[in-house]
C-alpha cells in the first residue's frame, strides 16, 4: 500500500471509480483538500476476477484509467495542489478504512458504479462510515451534493449556507472542532443545534415528573444551553473569526437536523458507532442524515 510520502504533512483521501457520483465526490474532495493545505490521494478500489483470470489485464488497465482521469480533473479544478494516486486490489471496504488510516479527511459518494437504483448509501460508504478511524466526508449524488465550480481563490460560498453540527452531549469536541475548521475555510457561519423532546423529560429528574410541563421544558432548554455552550468553549476562542449562531430545539434529533441541513453546507456529526450481531453499524441519527439529508455529511468517530 503507497505510504503517505510525507509523514505527519496533512492528507485527504478520495474515493474513485469513474462514476459521476464520485467525479462529484471528487470535486468536493480537491475543494476540501485546499481549505486544509492538504495533499490529496486518489484511491480506486478493486476486486473483482480471481488473479490469474483473463479479464484482469483489462480490469487493471480500466482502474489505471480511472485514477489517470481522477488526477487529471483534480489538477485542473486547484492548479498547484499535490496529487498522488494509487490503485490497490482488496475489497473496497477494507481498503478505503485502511488507506484512510490517519488521514485527515477521507472523501466518497453515497454509492457509486455498482449501486443500485434506489439505494441512497451504498454497501462500500456504509462499510467505511461504520468503520473508519478518521473524519469520513459522504457525498450523497443529487442537486443538494453537488460540488461549487472552482472560481477565484475565495470563492467558498457566496450563498446564505452554514456549517451544520449537531451535538448531543459533551463528548462531540472533535467534531464541533471539524465544524469550525470547515467554517473558517469557507467564510461561513456555524450553526450549533441541541434537541430535545419529551422522551428526554425524566432524565432531570423530580421537576420533570412532578413539576408543571412548562418547568420541565425551561428546564430541558437550560440543559440544552449547558450542553451547547461547554462543548463549543474550548473551540470557539480559536476562531475569534468564526460566527456562531446556537439553537435548542424542541423535537425529535434526527428531524431537527434533517430540518437544518436544508441550508447547510455540510453538516458535521460525532459518529457514535455501536456494535451489534453484524459487527459495528452507524446510529440511527447518523444512517437517517445520510440517507436523507439535504447537503453532505462529515462523520467524526469519537470512540
């Protein structure tokens, strides 16, 4: 596997195969990779013919192209940065969470060539978003994924568009981390949103289950005001340049963030990975954002 060839230097990885899906991917991966200074890898993928059977010449040969045709199109959307690529055989999941092994970024599309029709997340990103030990940009295809043309040096983003995290607890540092790194790159605002709703009520304790309904509101959005304010504190001093808007919001987590990726950016979420009969598998928060949010989603694995 290519080693990384300056070690420590930051790296973001993107995912090939050709598909208009991960072209797009890929567009968003070259932007992300000059926001960061950042070298960017190009990784393609395959294991598809036993070694040996006649079909793999020309599998290789059609994998070499696809890297070729990647490097070309990122060098041409940010003239001066590095690019390297790499084929390497294995199965895609398990290449990808290796390869991206501490990398700063690794960039994919929802589903790719071999999806199919109707399937929102593909097996591939599912596997890597489940597994990967680093922050995992998924684009999903679609108007609300597709990349910004490259313009001028300062083109991120002309539009009203904010940088979304969600955070459900004080754990999520990282991520609302990301969160800032990704505004002040792109001249926006961050918009911090907590939710809660009724189910949430006999977590504080006497007061909620004998107090009046309105006491036990005040203070659920007390509560989601503390949260809010010590997980952006350690954070926020450092990006003195950054706006930050917070909201508590009475509702359910996974509509309210549904809600604000409406006009978001990115939305950036804490990955809260969970290990079930399958192995690990993604929250229901975290798998309803990517099957049905309206921009892209940055997976911060927190444990």
């Amino acid at each position: 596997m290519m080693e990384n060839s300056e070690f420590g230097a930051p790296r973001v990885v993107a995912a090939v195969d050709g598909s208009p899906a991960a072209d797009n991917a890929l567009d968003w991966a070259a932007d992300e990779a000059h926001l960061r200074g950042a070298a960017l890898e190009v990784v393609h993928a395959w294991d598809e013919t036993p070694k040996g059977h006649w079909t793999e010449g020309i599998l290789s040969q059609q994998a070499d192209e696809i890297v070729r045709t990647a490097a070309e199109r990122v060098r041409r959307r940010r003239v001066g940065l590095t690019v390297t690529s790499s084929v390497l055989r294995g199965e895609p999941g398990d290449v990808l969470t290796e390869v991206g092994h501490g990398a700063d970024l690794v960039v994919m599309g929802s589903r790719g060539r071999g999806g199919f029709v109707g399937m929102l997340l593909g097996s591939v990103s599912r596997r890597v978003a489940s597994e990967a030990d680093c922050p995992l940009l998924i684009v999903r295809a679609g108007e609300a994924g597709i990349a910004q043309p490259p313009q001028e040096e300062d083109y991120f983003r002309t539009s009203e568009a904010c940088v979304v995290v969600g955070i459900a607890d004080e754990t999520g540092e990282a991520a609302v981390r990301t969160a800032f790194l990704e505004a002040s790159g792109r001249r926006q605002r961050v918009h911090a949103v907590y939710a809660w709703s009724l189910p949430d009520l006999p977590v504080y304790g006497l007061a909620a289950q004998t107090g009046t309904a309105a006491e036990a509101a005040r203070m659920c959005r007390q509560g989601g005001k503390s949260i809010l304010a010590k997980a952006l504190a350690p954070v926020r001093d450092e990006y003195k340049d950054v706006e930050v808007v917070t909201e508590v919001i009475m509702g359910r987590r996974t509509q309210v963030l549904l809600d604000a990726s409406r006009s978001a950016s990115v939305v950036v979420l804490a990955t809260h990975r969970r290990h079930g009969r399958l192995g690990w598998h993604l929250g229901p928060v975290t798998h309803a954002l990517l099957h049905h949010g309206h921009a892209p989603v940055l997976l911060v694995p927190v444990d």
